[in-house]
C-alpha cells in the first residue's frame, strides 16, 4: 500500500487499529472525523498523527473523491457524504477486515448473523483450544481482525457485522458461518434487503474449497446459501432434518449422524441455544477439532453476560437479562424459551418493525414498556396484553415484579439498542440486574434457580 493516498473514516478502536498497520507499511494517509474527541486526540498525539475534523463537509467529500482508498469504521454509513463522494467517483472503499484478511497467514473462520454472533464465535474458538488447536476470537467480538492476523496462532475465529461486511470485494474466509438474518440495523442499511445482502457478503468471494456452514432453518439463509461458490454445510434443529448437523431423538449429530452431545447435559438449552452448538460444531470441526474438544468446550459453555442469563429469584418469580437482544427476532427466540414471561422492551428503535413482536403474545403475562420506544412497544402488544409504561429501570423492574405471579419469568429483553438511556446494552443490564438484587432484598431470594 506504499505510495497510496488512504483516507481513514473514524478513529475508534478500527480506525487506530488501520491507522497503526498504515504507519507500519509507509503508506500515505489522513484521518477524517466529524468531530475530534478527547480520546481520538490523545491518541493522535501520542502516535504523531494529525486528525481533521469535519468530515461531512464539502472539503472533505472532495479530498474522499480524490483518494486511492478509503477504509471506513464500522459505525460510519455508507449514506456518510464523504464514503458517497467516493463511491460516485470510483474510490474503492474497503473495511478494515477486508484489509486484513489479505495478510492473514492462518485460517480465518468468519462469523455473521443477526443474533449469536459472539456465542458462535466464543464457542468455536472454546471448541478449538479444547482440541490443542491454537485459536483466538477476533473482529467485532473486541480485538480488529487487523491486529490479530500477525498473532501465532493456527486459526482464527472472526465475528463480523454486517457494518465491516458492506466493504469487503475480497474477503474470503476459509470457514463462513451465517448463522440467521432477520430485521435488524435498517437505520444503517437503509432497507433490509441491503441488509442481507451485506450479509452474504461472508462467503461471496469464497472457493471451491472452502466451506459456508448456514442455518438450514432460515428461509432467506437457506435460499441465499444456494448461491454460494462453497462447500455447503447445514446445520437445523427442526424435528423433520435429515441431513447436515442436526437435533434428532435429545441429540445433537453431526452431518456424519454421530453424535456430538445429548441434550440434557447441555447448560444452556433454548432452540436457538442449541442451533448456536451445532453451527459451533460444524466450523470448530472443519477448521481441526476433535470430537472430544468439540464436545468438552459445549458442556463447559455457559450463557454469556447478558444473553438470557439468570439473575436472581423472588416470590417464586425469575429474573432474566437478556438485555443484549436489540430487536425483535431477538427477543421472540428469549420469550419463546419460558412459559410465561413479563417482558421489559423498548429503548432507541433503529428502523425496524415492532409488530413482529406480536406472534409472542400468548407466552406473555404482560408488558413494561420503556424509552424511546414505549409509545411504539404498546402500539405492538396493546390489544393483546397489558402494557404499562416505565420511566426508569427501577420503574421497570418493580412495575414487572409487580404484575409477575410464581412461576413466571421477568425478562428483560428489549427488542431495541439502548443509547436512548445508555452507553450500550452492557450497562443497561447492569442496571436491571442491580434493581432485580433490590427486589430480592426486600422480597427474599429463592436462592438458585432448580
């Protein structure tokens, strides 16, 4: 890349990370940024690196037109003036694990979906090691898939949005896994064909010899799957599936019909829960596990942080976070696990269509609705189910404990991003969790859940 003219959109955690192999390999570039924060400052500094602001000015959609390259953060859309500028002049525009799959001297297994994406990517890499496979997890699970690529190691698991996928003409995973596509990020994609479509960005550009595991159960995963240059390899949790890794008889098999872990001795057991395994399974044993490994690291793999994970236990009540589910395909898979479900939803919508929550009515008790999206939350349940507003998380919680019987399950799973009342879906369920151990306090936990 020596000699080009790079524009770096962002300077987040992405964006240094382009930056830093840039200033490894000479090339010439510039960082554009709307607007310069403290943090980005410090940092230019500190790696003599001079930002410029302002870019969705006019300036700066010339100077993107008139470059050899752009490689945009994640978070910046492709609506952005200054990626627009470039597009219509023919820039080519590349993210940064597009970039970086370029050098990579190991395998790569690449995960996408709309939900599962870090369970999939964690278990896989678990899968790996167990099998004295050395494997670590990259991309949008926390570390760029730029720097992990000069680790040693022997494989690398990538989870990959569809944000880093939009920009990819040449990424090619040795193992892509597309786990499921529903409504989700239209406010950045602009539609959810455009969606899917950067999706299926994943194995696109892939060959003959390498491998798509897909979820056989997802109509639009299946039907787009049928179009890949790749080894095709299905996974399904439908009583009826035949073939490819598979539920059959308290079983998970492999597309062999062997068996790979029985059910009950699973921690974690919901539909989608067990689909997750067997997509886990499919790509930890294509990139070198051993049925052993694959085995120890399923029985072992616990719910992670704020993926319906238990709380605590009141009255006879549960008490779940689920608070990383941030739209509806999301939230009906949590519901759908429990028998009856006082549910908390709502936050900052990002386009999509809340209505899609409705099928889940008959498993609910009832409704708290919150943030930004209350209004459109009790537009989805109100002829269905009580709804009631909450103005805080404490409202929430106590308004949910309230309305639950024994039996039931509190959950919070949102349907929605959380930046209306948080800085992201983390915080949010700590907060959820800190108001459920007051209610706890006051009522008398359970204790463990059975």
């Amino acid at each position: 890349m020596t000699g080009a003219e790079v524009i770096v959109l962002g300077l987040g955690v992405t964006g240094r990370a382009v930056v830093t192999h840039l200033l490894a390999t000479g090339a010439a570039f510039s960082v554009l940024v709307d607007q310069v924060r403290s943090d980005e400052a410090a940092w230019a500094d500190e790696h003599g690196v001079e930002i410029f602001a302002g870019a969705r000015s006019d300036a700066s959609a010339a100077r993107a037109a008139a470059a050899d390259l752009i490689v945009p953060s994640p978070g910046v859309p492709e609506s952005h003036p200054a990626i627009a500028a470039a597009l219509a002049a023919g820039v080519p525009v590349r993210s940064e694990i597009d970039l970086a799959a370029e050098l990579a001297r190991v395998p790569i297994v690449a995960v996408t979906g709309t939900n599962g994406k870090t369970s999939v990517t964690t278990l896989i890499t678990e899968m790996l090691v167990a099998s004295e496979v050395r494997a670590e997890s990259a991309g949008n699970i926390g570390r760029p898939l730029l720097e992990a690529v000069h680790d040693d190691v022997d494989v690398i698991v990538a989870e990959v949005s569809s944000f880093q996928l939009r920009f990819t003409p040449t990424f090619a995973p040795r193992i892509a896994v597309y786990l499921n596509v529903a409504e989700d990020h239209l406010d950045w994609h602009g539609s959810f064909e455009a969606y899917a479509r950067a999706k299926a960005a994943i194995f696109t550009h892939q060959r003959a010899g390498d491998v798509l595991v897909y979820n056989a159960d997802d109509a639009l995963v299946h039907e787009l799957a049928q179009d890949a240059p790749a080894r095709r390899v299905g996974f399904s949790v439908r009583p009826e599936a035949t073939s490819g890794f598979r539920l059959a008889h308290g079983e998970l098999l492999d597309a062999d019909s062997r068996a790979i872990v029985a059910v009950d001795e699973l921690q974690a057991t919901a539909p989608y829960e067990l689909a997750n395994v067997l997509a886990s399974a499919a790509a930890a044993l294509e990139a070198g596990a051993t049925p052993d490994g694959v085995r120890i690291a399923a029985l072992n793999f616990a719910r992670l942080p704020h993926r319906a994970r238990f709380v605590g236990k009141a009255g006879g009540v549960t008490f779940v976070d689920d608070s990383k589910a941030t739209n509806p395909h999301a939230t009906r898979a949590a519901v759908q696990a429990y028998d009856k479900v006082v549910l908390i939803a709502g936050g900052r919508n990002k386009g999509l269509d809340l209505s899609l929550l409705r099928p889940i009515a008959p498993n609910l008790r009832a409704v708290v609705a919150i943030g930004e999206a209350a209004a459109e939350v009790e537009a989805a349940f109100g002829d269905l189910v009580p709804v009631e507003h909450a103005h805080s998380m404490r409202e929430a919680v106590r308004g949910a404990a309230r309305r639950a019987e024994p039996g039931d399950t509190v959950l919070l799973s949102p349907a929605c991003a959380s930046f209306d009342w948080y800085s992201g879906y983390a915080e949010r369920g700590d907060d959820f969790a800190a108001e459920v151990e007051l209610v706890i306090r006051e009522r008398g936990g359970d204790g463990d859940p059975a």
